[in-house]
C-alpha cells in the first residue's frame, strides 16, 4: 500500500516538474497565458511557469519563413489575361501580437499579397509586367508590410516566380521576338556591307594619294637630275669656253684659232658637196681664197718657228 502511494506520487512529481520547467529552442517564442489571459512570451532557453495555472497558448518559428503564394489570373491594364506565381518571405517580430492580431495571419497575408497583386498588374500594360517585375516586387512588399504590422509580421520580399500569357498571346510575342532578330540581323549586315565599302573607298583614296605622292617624287627627282645635268653641262661649257679663251689669249692662240675655222669651213664644204648631185660653189670666192691663204700662212709661221 505504501509502495502505491510512493508511486503515485513520484508520477504527480514528474508530470509537476514536467507542467513548470519549460525549455524554449534557439529562434523559437512561446506565449504563455495565465488563466485564459495573455501573460509572457518565452525566449529561448530555461523557463518556469506556475503548472494547471499557466499554459503555453502559442509556439511560434523566428525564423524567415517562405510561403507560397498560390497562382491567379490578372488582367493588364490593356485587357490581357495574365497568370502570375509568386512567393512571399516574412518573420514574425512580435509574438504577442502574432497571436492575436489576427485569427490567421499566413492567411491574411496571402489575401493581401494576392489583392495587392491583382491591383498592380492592373496598372500596367502586357508588355510592361515584364520589364518591371521589382517595382512589382516592391510595391506588393510595401502595400503588404504596412498591414502585417499589426500581425506582428515584418514581409521581407516577394518574387515573381512566373508570369504566363495566354498561348495565343505568347506566339505573338515569339513572333514579334523573331521579327526583332531578324531585323537586327539584316541592319547589322547592312552595316557590314556599308562598312566593307567604307574600307574599301578608305583603301583605294589612300592609294592613290600615295600613288601620286610617289608620282610626284618621281618628277622631282627627274627634274632636279636634269637641272643637275644642264648645270653639269653649263658648267662644262663655261670651263670649256675659259679654256679656249685663255688657250687663243696665249702666243699663238690666234693664229691656231683662224686655222681651225678655215678647216672646219673647207670640211663644212666638202660635206655638203658629197650629200647632193649639183656642184656648189661657194657665193663669195675671195672669202674661200682669203680663208684658205690664211691657213697657210698660219702653217708656214708655225713651221718657221719650228
């Protein structure tokens, strides 16, 4: 009997201890009611509360929780219909009002995003819905947060996940995608081509230029080598010219000089008598016997001096 009664109470014990120590995970918050009525929220680690007494109302996660937010139809502000997924990411930051601001939070912040989402996309046109998913993003996120402030819930962010036109809709845009490609394809041979003869004008206006530039050069270089060979020339003539006027100024250079004349004038003749049948015969014959006594007069004096 007494064994019984030992036994009982050692299990009355255990479930005592086990009513009043409570041990609250890391990233965790429990709240605690006292008679029904609101009493603490428990942090992580070692806590005791009074057992039968107060009881442990809600367990809540700190933790950033993701929560997807079912797929629904919107229409864009140019009457399309458009399928749009997306996912939410919150905390909770006040336990205590987490519990009761409102009867279930995940499915009023749902609502919201799902409303607030419908509202958005009607704003705006097809075409801009994908080209401004974060203003999207950003919008829902603000529109949200504002109210889950009294869930004690803080929205972090929404993602789109997906957003799906109709099929007859999205042929079109893969159409009007492929049009793009294509005109981008023939503008950027265009420009190619306009390119290629760009270089090639480019080329050949360069190669000309140098062709005359060489050209040019080229007559330059001919003419100062003919003004350097005149020049030579000249030069040549003038010491040939001083050489015969110093040579007549010597003794005897006279003398020598009517010879010459007289020899160059008798050849001059005799040349010009073979190249015709007709006999010529000089007009003045005084001037070809003054010439010819000259010479030998010059003769006879040069070979007296010797």
């Amino acid at each position: 009997m007494f064994g019984s009664v030992s036994l009982i109470l050692l299990v009355i014990a255990i479930i005592f201890i086990a009513k009043t120590i409570k041990v609250v995970p890391q990233q965790h918050a429990w709240v605690v009611e006292r008679l029904g009525k609101y009493h603490a929220t428990l942090g992580p680690g070692l806590s005791i509360v009074v057992p039968f007494i107060d009881r442990v109302a809600y367990k809540h996660v700190l933790k950033e929780i993701p929560l997807d937010v079912p797929p629904q139809i919107c229409i864009t502000r140019d009457n399309t219909q458009l399928q749009v997924d997306g996912i939410l990411y919150f905390q909770i930051t006040d336990p205590m009002r987490a519990s009761y601001g409102s009867s279930n939070y995940i499915a009023a912040i749902t609502q919201l995003a799902q409303t607030t989402l419908r509202s958005v996309i009607g704003k705006m046109e097809l075409d801009k819905t994908f080209e401004e998913r974060d203003h999207i993003n950003t919008t829902i996120v603000g529109a949200i947060d504002e109210s889950a402030a009294n869930w004690g819930v803080k929205v972090l962010r929404y993602e789109i996940k997906d957003l799906t036109p109709p099929k007859e809709i999205l042929h079109a845009m893969q159409a009007q995608i492929t049009a793009e490609r294509e005109k981008r394809a023939l503008i950027a041979a265009s420009e190619g081509r306009k390119q290629e003869q760009i270089n090639i004008a480019t080329g050949e206006r360069e190669a000309s230029i140098a062709k005359s530039e060489g050209e040019k050069q080229a007559s330059i270089n001919r003419a100062q080598g003919q003004a350097a060979a005149i020049l030579s020339i000249a030069e040549a003539s003038a010491e040939a010219i001083r050489k015969t006027a110093a040579a007549i100024q010597s003794p005897g250079g006279s003398d020598a000089v009517n010879l010459k004349v007289a020899e160059q004038y008798v050849a001059a003749f005799g040349q010009l008598a073979k190249t015709n049948n007709s006999i010529i015969v000089p007009a003045n014959m005084s001037d070809m016997s003054g010439l010819i006594a000259a010479a030998m007069q010059v003769v006879k004096t040069q070979g007296s001096k010797s």
